[in-house]
C-alpha cells in the first residue's frame, strides 16, 4: 500500500502517519512553513507546500501528485479546508469518497473502514472500493521518529479564487484537541454565572474548560471553540471530568477516544455513566469543593 496523506495541521499529518505507516508506504504533505515540523513522524518524504493555498489549487496538486506518484489511496485530515479539499479531489479522479472515518484496513481490491454513523449513535462499517478519505481527529497519538523525512518543495499553481477579505474570528486561543486533561460542563451546571465554581477544579488538575452543544451554542455560555461533541471538537484527553453532562451521544462522539472519563451528575440514570471510568452520584457543588481540597488546590 502507498498513501498520499494531506493536512494544514501537521500535528493531524502526523497522526495519519503514524497510524498508516503501519500498514504500508506513506508520503505526508503540508504548508511549507510548517514541513519541519512534519518531517519528523516517518514518512517517505514531506512535501512543503509552497503558494497561497485555497481548496482548487490545493486539490489539484494532491490529484496531479496521487497520480504521478502511483498512490493506492488518499487520505485528509477532516478539517473545514480538509473536507474541501478532499471532495474536489475526489472528483478530479473520479474516484469514490469516505468521510470521517476512526479506522481503516486495506485489502484485496477493496478495502474496510469505520466511522461514527446516525449523528454518533452506532459504528458503521463498511468495504468498498473508494480511493480517498478524510480520516477524523485524534485517531492516534503521532509518534516521533529519531530519523528525519526528505522535505520536497513543492509550488502549487495559482488559484481562481480571488479573496476579497478576511475577517478574523475573536478566539481565545484554546486549543481542545491538544489537551491533556479536560473539565466539560453540560446545562447541569444551571447557569452561566455558576460556571465560576466550576473554574477552581479547572484550576486544579491544569485542564481546560469546554462544554456540551447547549451549553455552547444554544445557551452561549462558553464560545463554539470549546465545544465537545459530534458538530464540535473531538478530544482525546488523558482526562476527562465531566460536569452536569448526561451524556447525548452527540457529545459521547466527541470525547470517546479520552482515556479515562469522570462523571459528576445528580441522575444515576444519566448515559454519562455508561461511559466514565469513574462517577459520583449527587449535587456538582458539593463534589467539587471537596475535591478541590482533597487535590491541595
């Protein structure tokens, strides 16, 4: 197997690397002022690309390069310019489109993959054909390797996309997948103001604060960037302390790769506690003044 592999990110590079490297040959492309940075997680060789990038000409040379190079298979980060990308190379080679697949398994002509199906509530397999994906965040962590891969410049062609202007979104600079620990609160917390009683145990085990889709986008309790869930980010933190959530599989879907999950709900029946390592039953409020002084915070 030989695969072309695609990102803006190269951290979400790094991960198709390390989880396809395994299983056969693999090239890695990303911007050029990010191709160090790639290099570094075993690839062939890492591709600088060079231009101003948009989703035509971007495309383009991942269809022009896959084949001229002789690639089995193709495969994106699934991210906004990802997703882009991805369709209109498809097109370009006429060649059928997975998306957001966790899982993937070459075979004889055709190949196995899963991914999350009806908005996260059930895995859906599947052996096709298709000869391009967009692989989901987080699938593993990358592994660096000791030995660095050739950087090969390469110069995209100009695109046909004039932009006019660009209006920068306000962020507070957190970035959720990146997070070791997480703290994510869910409409249990009651309201906005009583998120500050949250912010002591954010404190205390070094996380980051996020939220479920209400709390995010209905409520705007927190911003959009710290949402978890299926339309959100997906994390997958070494910890997960989940507050007042009761656990829709939209939000399940975003935080299931964490590796080990606590729940604070007052519901015993709350789906959370199907997915945690660890629950107490009864008043948030309660829990975490205590378990902030139980953590010397």
């Amino acid at each position: 197997m030989k695969a072309l592999v695609f990102s803006e990110f190269p951290e979400m590079a790094a991960q198709m690397v390390t989880y396809l490297k395994k299983l056969g040959e693999v090239d890695a492309a990303t911007f050029s002022a990010k191709a160090e940075a790639l290099s570094h997680y075993g690839a062939g060789k890492a591709y600088a690309l060079n231009g101003q990038p948009q989703f035509d000409n971007v495309s383009a040379w991942l269809a022009d390069t896959y084949k001229a190079g002789g690639y089995d298979y193709m495969f994106i980060a699934s991210t906004i310019l990802g997703r882009e990308v991805a369709g209109a190379a498809s097109q370009s080679l006429d060649a059928g489109i997975i998306s957001e697949i966790t899982e993937f398994q070459p075979g004889q002509g055709n190949v196995h993959t899963k991914r999350y199906f009806l908005g996260g509530k059930t895995v859906l397999e599947e052996e096709s054909d298709s000869k391009v994906f967009t692989f989901a965040p987080g699938i593993v962590d990358a592994e660096r390797v000791d030995s660095a891969s050739p950087i090969t410049p390469a110069d995209l062609k100009p695109s046909s996309v004039t932009v006019v202007s660009v209006e920068e979104k306000q962020s507070s600079g957190v970035n959720l997948e990146k997070a070791k620990v997480i703290v994510s609160i869910g409409r249990g917390v009651g309201k906005k103001e009583n998120i500050a009683q949250v912010e002591p145990l954010v404190k205390a085990v070094n996380g980051e604060l996020a939220g479920s889709r209400p709390v995010c986008l209905d409520y705007q309790w927190l911003s959009d960037e710290r949402q978890v869930g299926i339309s959100g980010k997906k994390v997958r933190p070494n910890l997960y302390i989940a507050v007042g959530i009761s656990g829709q599989i939209q939000h399940i879907a975003g935080m299931r790769g964490s590796k080990v999950v606590i729940a604070f709900n007052k519901d015993k029946s709350a789906p959370i506690f199907d997915e945690s390592d660890y629950g107490i039953v009864g008043d948030i409020f309660q829990i975490i003044p205590k378990l902030v002084q139980a953590l010397g915070a």
